[in-house]
C-alpha cells in the first residue's frame, strides 16, 4: 500500500492563518489519482508520536510539506533529531531547541536513493526539512519506515497544484520501478 500524507492548516500564535495548506491538496488529489492512501496530518509538533502506528501497512511513504521560503520542491534527505521554531504549531507550541526523541540518534536518513530519484524526476535534494514540524515528521518517519520520504515543496505561486501531482506520480513511479 502507497501511503501519501500531506499537513492541514497552520498559523502563527496558534491561530489557523491559511484556511488550507497546499500540501493537503496536493496529498488528496495525488492519492486519488495513484489509488494510494492518504492522510492529513495536523501541524503539530507531537506528529512523531503517530508515526508507528500510521506507517504499519504501508509498503511505501511520501510525506508532503509546503516550505514557505522555497521556490521549487525538494526531497529531504534526513530527519534531524531537534525542533526549533519562531511559529507555533497549531496548539500554540513553539519549541525554543528540544530533541525529537531524547534517545533517539542525531539524524536518520531516508532508506530512497534520492540521487537517482532526484535525477530521474528533476527535483533537488535538500540535506533536511529544517527544524519545524516537516523535520519533526521526517525524523519520525525514517527511524519507523526505511521506504519512506519527505518531499518539501514551494507555495502555489511557484508550483500549481497539476505540477505538483504530475511531480509526486513521477517520485512514486520512479519509487516502484527501481
């Protein structure tokens, strides 16, 4: 089973600033068109703790996250064991420097080539997803699931939504054929 996540709505302060969160629409409508199980996830950042049980059956994961600052999508090549942010998530935390798991490893990288996969569908690797809530996810889902990844992409101004799942059917293709 394909497993597709994507986040739902977040804000700065703990209130919902966007009604919508592109990586939400981009999940549904990507999951639809592949026959792949989707899920939207809060922007929180506990998410680690759902990770075990989200990942079970899946025999593939790409998790999607919008990066506000980026004009172009990347797969993130590592999770970092550490959560920093000026905004808060959902519930009004903003960690001001904490590790993810406290016995967990620095970084887990993910079990894709993302050099082949980059290469092979056009996109960029980036080392991390940073320290927000994206990170936080990544560094959960690559400790729990070697078949997993994170894919960071841009605001819709720089990505419409038809090349973003026209993106996200090329990742998983290239996934399933290697």
């Amino acid at each position: 089973m394909i497993l597709l996540t994507g986040f739902g709505p977040f804000g700065a302060d703990g209130s919902v600033a966007h009604e919508s969160n592109p990586s939400e629409a981009l999940a549904l409508v990507a999951g639809e068109r592949l026959g792949a199980k989707t899920e939207i996830l809060p922007v929180r950042f506990d998410i680690g703790d759902t990770v075990p049980e989200l990942v079970k059956d899946a025999d593939l994961v790409l998790s999607i996250g919008v990066a506000a600052s980026r004009t172009v999508p990347r797969l993130e090549k590592l999770g970092v064991n550490w959560q920093e942010a000026r905004t808060p998530d959902i519930t009004g935390y903003a960690p001001g420097g904490v590790r993810v798991d406290s016995a967990g490893p620095d970084f887990v990288g993910t079990g894709w080539d993302l050099e082949r996969i980059g290469a092979e569908c056009g996109i960029e690797v980036s080392l991390n997803a940073g320290t927000y809530v994206c990170n936080t996810l990544s560094y959960s889902l690559y400790r729990h699931h070697r078949n997993a990844c994170f894919l960071h992409i841009p605001p819709l101004e720089h990505l419409s939504e038809d090349d973003g799942v026209d993106l996200v059917e090329r990742i998983i293709e290239c996934c399933l054929s290697a």
